[in-house]
C-alpha cells in the first residue's frame, strides 16, 4: 500500500503496539501525528 504523503494519526503511538504502528507508517513515507497521555518516550520516539 502506498502511504507517501498521506497523513495518519496514531493514538497510544510511543509505545507497544502503537510504536509500531507508527514506524511502519513513517517508513512507507506518511506523515504522521502522534498522541499519548504520557510523554516520557516522545523525543526517542
């Protein structure tokens, strides 16, 4: 599937599943905003 400029939201992205998620997206060329309610992890991410 082709995701190079389109923009996805991930909630829950900084970790587990989440984290996943959003590399998978980010590699495939989307653009990607994130939201967590803790942000512990955000500037690894």
């Amino acid at each position: 599937m082709e995701f190079k400029g389109k923009n996805v939201i991930v909630t829950g992205g900084l970790r587990g599943i989440g984290k996943s998620i959003l590399l998978g997206f980010a590699s495939k060329g989307a653009n990607v905003i994130v939201f967590d309610l803790i942000d512990e992890n955000l500037n690894e991410t």
